[in-house]
C-alpha cells in the first residue's frame, strides 16, 4: 500500500543532543513537507521541498535542519538550538501546487 | 500576515443533527481550500478540498466556498458520534509552491 512512513512514533531528546526524525513516502509525490504541532494548535510549517536536492524555510524553521538526497525521503533533524523541541511532529507530500496533502502517523518528540 | 481563522468550539451538537464549521481566511487570492479530520493523538486525514464557488458533496459532507466573503465552510449531515474530533481549515495562499496555511481547528462533540 502507498503512503508516508514517519518513524519513530515516539522520541525523547536529552539536552544538548540532536534528534533525527524519518519520513519515507512511496506516493511518487514531488512535494514534501514538515510541520509542527502543539497542544490545541493548528499545524506551523517548518520546511518543504518540492524537488530532490531543494528545499525552503517554512515559517518555524530556526533550530531545524532537512535534506533532500532522494525523492522518497525528507528527514527533519532537531537540533540543539531548538530550545523547546516538545511537540508532535507531522510530515506530508502532494503531488504538486493547489493538491491535497496527506500526512504520516507523526512523531512525538519529548525532553528527557 | 495570512490566517486562517476557525471557532475552537467545541461546537456539541445531537447524533443525527447537522454539524457546521466554519472558516474564515485573510489571501483573497487564495485558490485552494481543505478540511481535515484530527483524531486526538492522530495525524489529520484529508476530509474534502474545494476549488470553485459553491458547494461540493462528497457522502454526509459538503464544502461550501465563498470566495468573495473569505469564508470556506464544512457540513456534516447526519452527525454520528465517530464524527467527534477536531477538525482543521486548512488554505493555499499566496505565490509559494501548495504552502498551506492551517486554521487551530474547531472540536465537534456528537452527543448519542
């Protein structure tokens, strides 16, 4: 079955460390995309990219990092700079401008 | 500044009933509008997208767009307790590639 494989469900971080969450996807969609979501919150864009090899800074992308080396996969790594990293990370792909997104199952990401 | 704005409820309303959310947003170049369904402590599942004035149905639900008004709306007929969850507004603004722009999501309570 097609569809975006984010793992682990779950991630603790110690301070000071960096994290790196995986999103798969086996959609053949171009686009993809990182959000982040708080408790009672809408989602906020971290990164996206539309093709292989390039991607842009959402609007919360400050202690964030991506890569894009292969179409099918779009890792996000939390960094130390990211002083409130908690929160339940979601990754997405589309097929192109104006299509729906469609989301993995999301990591939560916790501070030891 | 692009928003999209969503009544956080919780919006409770009788099974059987009609349930209407609504959705406001700032672009009114926007093209694109959707509505996902979030389970709590799930990701959000694509419900209905809607391009054009008017309303589409798909089953129990009906998107209805008004683009001169600013306001994306979402039916739900029939209302059953499965269809209690939050659901997110979510927006194409502006120039940048299917960059959506996320409402905070209204809470609809089905009560048996």
């Amino acid at each position: 079955d097609g569809g975006i494989t984010q793992s682990p469900k779950y991630l603790f971080r110690k301070e000071g460390q960096n994290v790196t969450l995986s999103c798969e996807q086996n959609l053949n969609h171009d686009a993809m995309y990182w959000y982040r979501q708080d408790p009672g919150q809408g989602l906020r864009l971290i990164y996206y990219s539309q093709i292989v090899n390039d991607f842009q800074k959402g609007d919360i992308a400050e202690g964030y990092s991506v890569s894009r080396e292969k179409k099918e996969s779009f890792p996000l790594t939390v960094t130390s700079a990211q002083k409130n990293p908690t929160a339940f990370y979601l990754c997405a792909s589309s097929t192109g401008r104006n299509q729906p997104q469609h989301f993995g199952d999301g990591t939560r990401l916790s501070i030891l | 500044q692009k928003e999209v704005e969503q009544n956080s409820g919780p919006l409770s309303v009788p099974e059987g009933a009609i349930a209407s959310l609504n959705c406001t947003y700032s672009d009114r170049g926007s093209q694109s509008f959707f509505w996902y369904r979030q389970y709590s402590g799930k990701s959000p599942e694509l419900i209905m997208f809607i391009y054009s004035n008017g309303d589409k149905e798909d089953g129990r639900f009906t998107a209805q767009l008004n683009k001169a008004s600013q306001y994306v709306s979402l039916l739900i007929r029939d209302s059953q307790p499965s269809d209690s969850a939050t659901y997110l507004c979510a927006v194409n603004m502006g120039n940048n590639f299917n960059k959506f722009y996320f409402g905070s999501g209204t809470k609809l309570n089905v009560k048996p």
